[in-house]
C-alpha cells in the first residue's frame, strides 16, 4: 500500500507541478503577444509618420521641378528643356500661349474718302449702321486690329460756310457713332473740307471725335497736334500714323498760318522730319497724305517723287486720298504706295473702292497686303462679288506701274 501511495503521490505532484508551467507559459505568451502587438502599431505609426514626411518633401521636389522647367522654357524659346518625366499636356499649352501671342500677325486696314453726306445720314436714321454699310463688309472692317479712315468733314453744327468753295461739308456731330460702329480707330483729318464751316466747326470736330476715343492726326489747335504722331499698340508692336495734306483752297487753313488748322505738305521738309522722328517710335509707319487731281487715274508731276521722299524718310507705307477714284499702286524700296483709294463712304453711288489690309508681321515687316473691294448704290457700301470684284482687282492691275494685283485681290511687287 505503501507503494501504492507513493506513486499516487508522485502523479498527483507531477500533475501539480504541469499545471503552474502552463499557466506561466500562458502568461509568456500573451505578454509576448501583448509586446508583439505594442511593436507593430510603434513600427506602422512611425512608418506613416515618415511616409507622410518623404510624400511632402517629393511633392515639393516635384513641385520645384516643374517649376524650374516652366523657367528654363521661358528663358528660351528655342531650346528644348530637358524633363525626366513628362510635362502635362495643360502645362506645355500654358508655356507656349506667350510666344504664340508675341507672334500674332497685325492687321491694319486703311480706307478711302468718308464724308457721311445726307444720303447716308438718311439710310442711318433709317435703317441704322447696316443701311450705311453692309454687314459683310462691316464684319470684314471691325475685324482688323486698327481701321483708319480719312475723315472729310467737320464735326459740328456751328461755324460759317466757306465762301467762293462749290462742295462744303458739316455734319451734326450725333451721327459720330458711325464711325464708332465701324470700328474706326484712327481719324485723318489733313484734307480740303475739315475747315468749309470755319476753326469754330474744326474745334467742335476735335472735341467729338476726343469724345468717341477715336485719336486724329493731319489737324490740330496748333503745329505740334496737327503734325502729331498717333501710336496704336497691339500684341506689343506699335503702328503709327501721320496724315498730311498737299490740298488745301486757301493759305490761312495751314497750321503754320492760323490755328486751328491744317498740316500740310506743299513744302515735304515739315513732313519729312516728322516721319524720320516717327520711325524711331514705332515698328510700323502708315503715311496718309491727300494729294493729286481728282477724278482722273492719272498722277500730278509731284505725286511720285513726294511719295519717294516719303518712304525713303522711314514711312514703310504711303496712301493717298483726294482724286475720289482709284489711282494706281506702286512698290518703291520694297514699300508700297497707293497713290489713292477713292471714296469709301460718299454721296449716293460709288463705281468702285478698295480698302486695304496690310498684315504686319512680329518683326514689323509688311507680310501681305489685300485689298477689299466695294462698291455703293443708294449710299450704302457693300462688299463686290464675283465678276465685280475681278473687275476692280483687274482695272488696279492695269493702272499700276511694278505692282500686281491677283484675282483674289493680293498685292504684290512685279
């Protein structure tokens, strides 16, 4: 029995002594497992904490980068930057928006003869702009960058009627809007009408165009404003423009002999140095400048060699008004001259006009010229078509001395 008991002992010991180890073992293990968790939330904490920390600081790498980039494509236009990654698609259009605009072609479109005679201020009470000048060629004409027009009449209601002068104009200066819904932006006033109703009727001009935004140049309160050089500035290429005219009835309309009044250009020395001044300031110069005999293609002795003088003083183009026709156009040093337009907005009916459009290029080289056909019936001015239109390209062909005119109505030298 002894025995017996000593082995239930034993066992009941060793059962003992298994039971506490398991519980140790147990309490190792959730210590361990407790210790494992601790250091997986440390290890995933710390990890996030420095992924967030490398993410900004490569969002500002990145950041920089592209910066960088968007300098060293600026800095030059030519050369190509190098890039490890690609550049987004908006990126590259927004890099290349200011050199597409510092190389937009200008556009400048000069007319003939305006005078907004009765006929015309009728078909505007009547039907407004469109009964004065057709949508099409309205269209054509605001569409240009700048529009220039010789502007052959006074502004006014006051004044006294030129004496001994069979044609004189004056109109109410409510109808302004004509010309500011033509899109006009330059006005020359250097012509043998803008002083038929006296300096009371040329101020009251002043004063309304002033008060339309629309800048004159060829008359002026005195010397300096008449001779004035108007600067228009588009896509940072500045045009400029001089008017002048070699017509007037009497000497006191000068400028130099009474103000207000006219510039004029009998003796070219005044005109000559104001375009050499000009051409310092602008990148291209438009010499407008009423001369010849009117009604006849053909030119005075001294239309030529003024218009020679004028360009080699620095005009880069030289466009006549007066003869109220068509005269001929002529290239000389490479710079055209037309030696006139003839009348764009006028009296009742009007055979034939050109307006043209010079395109000038980044550098201020005239790129293209063409010409704008039109025609009036019942004192509205349209846009000729088709045969019309091939007629009047082909009688300017014919009456031009080294200069082609195509059927589409471009210019060219011979």
């Amino acid at each position: 029995m002894a025995l017996g008991d000593d082995r239930r002992t034993v066992t009941i010991r060793n059962n003992h002594t298994d039971h506490r180890k398991r519980l140790r073992r147990r309490g190792q293990v959730k210590l361990s497992i407790a210790l494992i968790i601790i250091a997986v939330l440390l290890v995933v904490g710390i990890y996030f904490r420095v992924d967030e920390k490398f993410l900004a600081l490569y969002e500002s790498y990145q950041s920089g980068k592209v910066a960088a980039d968007a300098e060293s494509e600026d800095a030059s236009a030519e050369a190509e930057p190098e890039v490890s990654e690609p550049v987004p698609a908006e990126t590259e259009e927004e890099a290349k928006e200011p050199v597409a605009a510092e190389k937009k072609d200008v556009s400048v479109i000069v007319t003939g003869d305006v005078e907004l005679s009765t006929y015309v201020q009728a078909n505007y009470d009547a039907a407004g702009i469109d009964g004065v000048i057709a949508p099409e060629l309205r269209k054509k004409l605001k569409a240009a960058d700048v529009l220039e027009i010789n502007n052959e009449f006074s502004f006014s209601t006051r004044g006294t009627q030129a004496p001994d002068k069979q044609f004189t104009f004056r109109v109410d200066p409510s109808y302004a809007t004509i010309l500011t819904e033509m899109g006009v932006d330059v006005a020359g006033l250097a012509n043998n009408h803008v002083l038929d109703y006296g300096q009371e009727a040329l101020s009251d001009t002043f004063d309304t165009l002033t008060e339309k935004g629309i800048p004159y140049t060829g008359a002026g309160r005195d010397m300096d404003e008449a001779s004035g050089l108007i600067i228009k500035e588009v896509d940072g290429k500045k045009i400029g423009f001089l008017a002048a005219s070699r017509v007037i009835p009497v000497t006191s309309w000068d400028v130099a002999n009474s103000k207000p009044g006219v510039f004029t250009c009998y003796d070219t020395t005044n005109l000559v140095s104001r375009i050499q001044d000009a051409k310092e300031k602008v990148d291209f110069l438009c010499v407008c400048v009423h001369w010849g005999k009117e009604h006849t293609d053909k030119l005075t002795d001294y239309q030529q060699p003024n218009g020679h003088q004028y360009i080699d003083a620095g005009a880069d183009a030289v466009i006549g008004a007066h003869p109220h026709v068509l005269q001929g156009i002529e290239f000389y040093n490479g710079k055209p001259i037309f030696y006139s337009l003839g009348n764009f907005i006028f009296n009742e009916n009007i055979e034939r006009t050109v307006a043209v459009k010079l395109v000038i290029g980044e550098d201020g080289e005239l790129k293209k010229i063409r010409l704008i056909p039109a025609y009036a019936t019942g004192a509205k001015t349209q846009m000729a078509q088709g045969d019309q239109a091939a007629g009047i390209f082909a009688y300017l062909d014919s009456i031009s001395s080294n200069a082609t005119v195509t059927s589409e109505g471009v210019v060219k030298e011979n």
